[in-house]
C-alpha cells in the first residue's frame, strides 16, 4: 500500500513515564501534546485534526464536528474507521475497545482510512449525520421528551405517581429499541 504523508499527534496525559519515554522519539511525523493545559480540555482540539482516534465521549465529541472517527476494538491490531457497517455495533459497545467486529480485513481497513484521509466530504457527511441522528440534543430531545412523557402519564394513569428505578431502566430500554 501506498503511504500518505499524514501526522499523529496524540493528545492526553502521561501516565506511563517509562512508556512515553519509549515512544516518544519513535517517528517525526508523531507528535505528542501532553502539556495539562491542552489535555485538560483536550475535546477543544477535535476541529483542527482531520481524523480523530476516539473512544466513548470522545468520538461522540468527534462527530460533532463532522470528524471521521477511528475506533480501537478487541479484534484489531488497528483501530477501525467508524462507518455505516459497523456504525451500530460500535455504538451499542459505546465506541470501545470492548467491541468485536468479525471478519476484520486489516489491508481493507487501512485502504479505508487512507480513502477517508483523501477524501474527507463524504466521511464528514456520515459524521454529522450520525451526530445529528443519535447525539445532538436539539435533534434527540424529542424523543427522550416522548417516551418520558409516555412512562410519566401511563403511571398517573395507573394511579401511580412515582417513578422508580425500574421505570428509568424501562425509559432507556425504550430509547435504545427506538434506535435499533
């Protein structure tokens, strides 16, 4: 494969000083930016990276900005380019490494990240979508309003003025199989 000229900057706080050591020289086009005033609000740096390498919060940060995201997984010697077939299952295991995609071809997912990094619209375009679709409040807020309000008035309905524990865990039950 073809390489690009592309740099890593990675952004966070060192908490190996043994291991930063090791790699720290280990490529000029790898750079690190640990300095606590960067790394503190590390989310505000998002717009200026052309991909990000995310898990969790981070990679819906990501998304906010229209970011393709990469995502380390349990199967993978490298993290994977988020996309539309493996969107789902990423999620569900909230973007970590804790997420099993099968049949992994690694040569293939280098190929779509080297696409991704030369032509960013369409990936850009995937990334606010399912920003807009799954974790933009102004555009999810209808439905968490909904099925609360479901919940709520079919308890008053019942008699019933509270709500417990089992009746939040049966709220995100029903955002999740909304969703899916």
């Amino acid at each position: 494969m073809n390489s690009i000229n592309a740099k890593l900057y990675i952004v966070g706080r060192i908490e190996e000083e043994r291991i930063f050591r090791k790699y720290i020289n280990i490529d000029n086009n790898v750079v690190v930016i640990s300095d606590p005033e960067l790394t503190h609000t590390a989310s505000d740096l998002i717009p200026f990276f052309d991909m990000v390498i995310a898990t969790g919060r981070g990679a819906m940060e990501a998304y906010s900005y229209g970011k393709p995201i990469l995502c380390p997984t349990q199967n993978s010697s490298i993290p994977l380019l988020v996309d539309e077939n493996n969107f789902q299952k990423m999620f569900f295991y909230n973007f970590s490494p804790r997420t099993v995609i099968p049949n992994i071809d690694e040569d293939e997912e280098l190929r779509k990240i080297k696409t991704a990094i030369l032509k960013k619209e369409g990936q850009s375009d995937f990334s606010i979508n399912m920003f807009n679709k799954y974790f933009n409040i102004e555009t999810v807020g209808y439905n968490y309003k909904k099925i609360y309000n479901d919940i709520k008035f079919d308890k008053i309905e019942k008699g019933k003025n509270q709500i417990k524990v089992s009746d939040v865990y049966y709220f995100f039950s029903k955002i999740i199989k909304t969703w899916f």
